[in-house]
C-alpha cells in the first residue's frame, strides 16, 4: 500500500468504472484500526477486516502476482487450494486466484472432497475465512460454490468475495439460498461483499433470506454468554437503493454499524450494515458495469508469501 494514498480524502481517490479504487482491502488500510468486530478475536480492522494479511506491491511480476502468482509457478495438479490454519479449521486464500476456469473447478471439487471427507469421520469442515475475493468467477461457478456450502457438512465462518464484478443479482439470489438453509450451528459470522454488482432486488434477496431463517442472530462466537450478534455484513459500493436498505434498518430486520461502534447485542435484530462514520451506506448510482469493462484490481502479496517462499510459505492472515 502506498501510505500517501491514504492521507488523501475520498473524493481524490480514483474511481473506475463506477468501482471505488478505494476498497475493502484499501478502505481497512486506511481506516481506524478498531471495526468494533472484535467478535471474533480482534479488530475488524486489523486481522479481521479485509486487510487480512495482504500487502498491496507494485514491483515485478514474481513479487507481486498473489495467489494467481503462486498458481502459476506450482504444479496445479498438485496446488492444495484448502489449508489447515493449525487449530483444526482450515483457510481458503484465493483472493485474486481463481483466474480461469479450470482452477474454479477444481476449487470447487477440491471443496466438495474435503466436505465429504470430514463427514465420513463424522466431523464438519470449518473454515475460518473463505476468500474468493477479486476473481472474475462465472455465475454457473459461484452457483456451484454456493450449492456446495449449501449441501451441509461446512461451516464458513467468514465468507469474503467483495470485488467481484461478477457477483449480480443472480448470484446474491444464489448466496441467499444458503443463507436461508444454515442453522444456528453452521450459521456464518461475516459476509464481505462490499464492491460487487448487486442492486436493490439482489439485496432483498438476501435480507429476505436472513429475516426467515431462525438461525440469525447466532451466540457471539468468542462470548456465547453476552448475547446474539447480528451477522456483520459489508456491501458498500455496490447499486442498492439506500432507501431500500434504510427501510430494512426501520423495519428492525438490520442495524447500521460504524467501525468507531461498540458491539450491539440484538435478539432480533438480524444484520449489521457496516456504514461510513457519516451514516450512509456508501452505493454507487446507476447500473452496475459489465464484468469486461471493470479492470483488474491492483496485485497484492500475501505476507510470509515474497520472493524465495512458495505456496504455504507462511500463514499470511495475521
């Protein structure tokens, strides 16, 4: 990242086809460290947020390809897109990885091998972040995606895909049939899905999903006595009508949440909608651009990840 970014106010920071420059990854770099999502251990904004073990670069291709990088160089055959994190829950780190779609389908397979696998030792396969973030991914791919988590079997505590130009309407429709099956024992915690192509119906599908299924609010995850936690939802910059979002948040459905905020304990209340310190929840006007047209997002490097260390060179989310 380059720190002199930072310092300059929103409204110099460049904006590309209709996408904010300034996102997820850029917006928590940014941005006082505390989320108030210290559910999960720490702050949102540090180990939490979407900054989770990345650093942008900008040098030679080998430093700074990412993930995409690291599958490149590995024999693919052979590339373990779903790691051990090493307290028996497993990681996916395929943030600007899953470039073609060969290697979406073997995501996909290799997620439908480890589900089956955990089951048939009567355990469920738990993932404390799963992150397909900036990738270009097909609808019939995140269909598939989605259909597995759905399948059961999987906990996902923390689900990352913001900067997909690909994730529409329709795949929120997707997205929203799993969050309608979870229960209360593989209910996620965080949904990252700030930076997409979702409009006003893709967000009533999804609040709609989220209203009917007892599941949420779920026990804090790190303080089951304190209470139940509206799952932490960011979807700024994307093309929902905030009127819509603000009547979901009249309607006790979702609660508006600053990163400066304490934790709010609801038993009703069913999402938290990060918004801005102003209040607002940050949408794009107009239609969202097609996929082509969007460029590709700045390379990043996950730490431990440099020149000289493969793939699993270093756990990379800290």
């Amino acid at each position: 990242r380059d720190p002199r970014l930072c310092s300059l106010p929103a409204a110099r920071r460049p904006l590309v086809a209709g996408f904010a420059m300034a996102d997820e990854e850029f917006a928590d770099a940014c941005e006082a460290e505390g989320e108030a999502g210290e559910e999960l251990g720490e702050d949102m904004g540090d180990d939490m947020g979407e900054a989770v073990g990345e650093e942008a670069v900008e040098g030679d291709a080998e430093e700074s390809a990412g993930n995409g990088g690291v599958a490149a160089e590995a024999d693919e055959e052979e590339w373990d897109m779903i790691e051990p994190n090493g307290d028996g829950k497993f990681v996916v780190r395929l943030r600007q990885g899953l470039k073609t779609p060969e290697l979406t389908e073997r995501f996909v397979t290799q997620l439908q091998e480890k589900i089956e696998s955990k089951r048939a030792e009567g355990e469920t396969l738990v993932f404390e972040d799963l992150d397909i973030s900036q990738n270009k991914v097909s609808t019939d791919s995140l269909e598939a995606i989605f259909s597995v988590l759905a399948d059961g079997g999987v906990h996902v505590e923390r689900f990352r895909a913001f900067g997909c130009p690909t994730l529409d309407d329709q795949a929120a429709t997707l997205l929203a049939g799993w969050l309608a099956g979870v229960s209360s024992e593989n209910a996620p915690f965080e949904l990252h899905l700030s930076d997409c192509a979702i409009t006003t119906d893709g967000y009533v599908d999804l609040v709609k999903a989220l209203e009917e299924n007892e599941a949420f609010p779920v026990d804090d995850p790190k303080r089951p006595g304190r209470g139940k936690l509206p799952l932490y939802v960011r979807l700024e910059n994307n093309y929902i009508d905030e009127a819509a979002m603000k009547q979901s948040v009249d309607d006790g459905v979702a609660m508006k949440m600053r990163k400066s905020d304490h934790i709010k304990y609801s038993d009703t209340v069913k999402v938290r909608l990060l918004v801005r310190e102003n209040g607002t929840f940050q949408q794009n006007k107009g239609d969202p651009p097609a996929p082509e047209d969007v460029p590709d997002p700045r390379p990043y490097r996950e730490k431990g990840k440099g020149k000289g260390r493969g793939k699993g060179g270093g756990k990379g989310h800290e």
